[in-house]
C-alpha cells in the first residue's frame, strides 16, 4: 500500500463562488515583505551574509563576513523603500498585509508603528529570513514559537496568519499543528483558498505568488523594468478579472518586496497596475486576514470520508460491491498508490477500473457473469444486489408488461447463449425502450466485440454508483 500525498486535484474542474463582498468579481491581496534587519548577517549570528533576492547579480553568501553592500541594499529597503510604499498604499486607501520577519520588526520600531497605523494586518514571517529546508523539525518548531512570542513581544497581539517562504517540507504541518493562525500561505497551488485537513485541524490556507511577485527583479528570468512588472500584473488582472465576470471570481496574490519594488523605477510599474486595477468596477483590495474570515464564513470547512484514509476493512466494505459481487477488485485497489485525487468519484472509479482493466480475462469474465439478466428471474425473486435493484427500476425494468418481460427473457436466453455472459448496460443512461433497442442491436455481435463492450458498460456502472457514494 502507497499513499501519495500531494493534492493535484484541488477545487477541481468547477471551483467554490467565493461570493467575495459587494459582489466583487476579483479580490486582491497586496503583500509586503519586511525582511530588512532579519536576513542572514554574522551581526544576527549567522554563518554567513545574505546573497538571496538583492540587486546585487549572482551574489554569493561570505563566510564570517559582513558583506557590506548587501546590508546597504537591505537598509535601503527599511530606510527608503518602505516609505515610498507606505505612502503609496495610505494614500489610495489600498489595505495591506505585511509578511513580517519577527527580528526584522524587532529592529523597526518605527516602521511597525506605521504599519499599525495605517491598519496593516502583520503576519508573520518567521524568526529570521532564512533557509528552513535543512534545518531539523525539532528546531522548526522551536523557530516558529519563538517568532510567534517575539512577534508578540514587538507588535503587541499574536500574528494570526503565516509565511515563512524559504520553507521546508515540514512547515505547513508544523504551523497548522501550533492552532495558531487563521490562515498560512506557505503554498502556490492554487487562485482561491481552501482548508487542509492536519490531524483534528482544518487549516485554511491562502495560496501566495512567486509570479506575480517583484522577487522576479532578483532573479532570472526576471523583470527588468518597471513597465514589465506592470504588464505581467496587468494582464493577471485581466484575465482573473474576465474569469470573475464569467462567474467563476479568483483571488490575485501580488508580492512586494521594500528593498525591491520600494526603488524609484521599480515602483513606477506598480503604480500603473494600481491606476489600471482602479478603472475597474467589482474589485476588492483586502488583506489577508479579511479573506480568511469571509471564506470561513462563506466556506466553512467540511469533513468527508477519504477513501485514500481508510483502513483496508472499511474501504472494501464501503467500495467491494462497486463491481458486481467481486469485493477483490477493491481489496487490490486497496494497495495502489492512492492520495487526495482518488477521494472523488471519478478518482477512486479510476483506480477500481485500473485493477479490472489489468485482472485476467477470466477474472473479467467473471464480473461479467456477476451480473444479472435485465429483468430476469433474480429481478423477480426479489434477489438482486441492492444497487442492481435500484438500477432497474429506474428504468422501470420492475414494473414491465407480460409482453415487455417476455421480450427481455427470449433476449436475455438468445444473448448468454451466444456470448456466454449476459447483457450488461448501464440502464441509468437509458429508458426502456433504449435499453430494449441496444439488447436487439447489440446481440448481432461478434463475442469479442460484445466482451469489449461489456467490459465497458461494467466500468460505467460503477462509475455511476461511486457518483452516489462520493462527491
């Protein structure tokens, strides 16, 4: 038995209506990273300087050393960069959430007292920026108590959502285990949020961005200019705008960074995006924590049975009349490598068909012969299988005229005498007199032909039942 447990599923093919207020068709987030100060410095007693996201092209850590122009362009941020975009964002009433790192807030208490004013939310962002990839669970989980009392400490109230950004595998699990955030966004897996299930927590998470992000002017391929910052959010905009209208409303994650997006030129492509995003109707700016609590409220999280999450008693008790009195193809279906996608209907169709498909040809023929005759003698015995019972009286196969059923009893003996199976459709896709006419059709067959066409109706049987067993 493998379990796999990434979610390549998500919300699926027709995703939640947000419902965001006002009837909003967009709901943006604007992220401000305030990292100065908490970077990877020997004056922070780190190994190493810092050489992630600056100016500086290719830049590489020094060892035992104080690299001197990268703090200078970390300084600016907190110095220069952080004011051009408070009185940006004050100015035009644009809420914000700032991703704080817990030392870097410490060291800024001037910038914290101007994020409180202008009604920021400040998350956290960790103790310190720095890689967390390596670092052992244990001293993890350490870091992020300790930057949740120090955040405390500083700001004055806890931080009620996280990003750490330089994560590790650990992080999610770790941040959702503390019960201590609204919400998390150390994820990029999709355009709305949505709950993860941790033990007995359900923790909403709020996907962020590494795209629409001005990190993108420290790294390559990036942006050079401002105008290609603008045009890249921009046309985001414009097409999660159009998908709003349409009626199916997206969130737009935009990260900014002071050192970064905070530069004279830099800034200037934002500023369009703002004028562009403010000659639109229907647009809700909103912080972190706003959308957290409206999706809670308009999308509280729900508890389902997970097939992949059961035990192999339950799963084959719940799923081994799926195929008709051949429990061993959910006992197989057991031991494939089942996670998130197979929790769905059409998810967990696909791994029991995957083991029929793959069974011998006699073990096939053997489901086929499972299966009663349409409106035979079990039918009328009252014997069948309760979804076998429920299929054919939905095609009122219960209720025939002594003409109808002795139609269907000269058919079924004429079929299983030439075939050796018999006839097997999914009467849930038809009526009487479709299933009546593919009978008479469908016996002029060659065996081979009629087998392969049996085999199919069964996997679309099944299907059909796993839709009213699942979502």
């Amino acid at each position: 038995m493998t379990r796999y447990p990434r979610d390549l599923l998500g919300h699926g093919a027709t995703p939640p209506d947000p419902a965001w207020p006002g009837g909003a068709r967009i709901a943006i987030s604007v992220v401000l990273n305030y990292e100065e100060g908490g970077e990877n410095c020997v004056l922070h007693g780190d190994a190493a300087s810092e050489a992630f996201l600056s100016d500086i092209a290719g830049a590489q850590p020094w060892p035992g050393q104080r690299h001197w122009n990268m703090e200078s362009l970390y300084d600016y941020g907190a110095r220069a960069g952080f004011w051009r975009l408070h009185r940006l964002f004050t100015g035009r009433g644009i809420p914000v959430t700032v991703y704080g790192v817990a030392t870097a807030l410490a060291r800024s208490p001037e910038q914290v007292a101007a994020m409180q004013a202008a009604d920021w939310e400040i998350a956290s962002h960790g103790l310190k920026w720095v890689d967390h990839k390596d670092m052992p669970e244990e001293e993890e989980r350490r870091q992020i108590a300790a930057a949740i009392a120090l955040h405390t400490e500083v700001t004055g109230s806890p931080p009620r959502g996280w990003y750490t950004g330089r994560c590790s595998a650990n992080t999610v699990r770790l941040t959702t285990e503390t019960g201590a955030f609204d919400w998390i966004s150390d994820t990029y897996d999709d355009d709305l949020p949505y709950w993860r299930a941790v033990g007995a927590r359900d923790q909403l998470v709020i996907p962020y961005t590494l795209e629409a992000n001005d990190m993108r002017f420290a790294t390559a391929p990036g942006y050079v200019t401002g105008e290609q910052f603008f045009q890249y959010l921009r046309d985001t905009f414009d097409t999660l705008y159009a998908e709003g209208l349409a009626g199916a409303p997206k969130m737009f994650s935009i990260g900014l960074h002071c050192r970064l997006v905070g530069r004279p030129g830099k800034i200037a492509g934002l500023v369009r995006f703002l004028d562009h995003a403010a000659r639109h109707p229907g647009v809700w700016f909103a912080r972190r924590i706003d959308i957290a609590r409206h999706w809670a409220a308009t999308h509280p999280p729900r508890r389902r049975e997970r097939p992949s999450a059961m035990d192999r008693e339950t799963f084959v008790a719940r799923f081994g009349g799926v195929f008709e009195h051949s429990p061993w193809i959910a006992e197989r279906a057991f031991g494939l490598e089942l996670g998130p996608a197979h929790d769905g209907a059409v998810g967990l169709w696909n791994a029991l068909a995957r083991v029929f498909r793959t069974a011998t040809r006699v073990e096939r023929m053997g489901v086929l012969r499972a299966h009663p005759d349409l409106a035979g003698k079990l039918a009328r015995a009252r014997r069948l299988t309760a979804e076998s019972a429920a299929e054919q009286a939905s095609a009122a196969l219960d209720a025939l005229t002594d003409e109808e059923r002795a139609a269907f009893e000269a058919l079924n003996t004429a079929y299983t005498a030439k075939h050796g199976f018999p006839f097997i459709i999914a009467v849930r896709d038809h009526d009487k007199a479709s299933i009546l006419s593919a009978f008479r059709t469908r016996i002029a067959n060659d065996t081979e032909t009629e087998f392969a066409t049996a085999c199919a109706q069964v996997e679309r049987i099944a299907l059909l039942r796993l839709k009213e067993l699942l979502p």
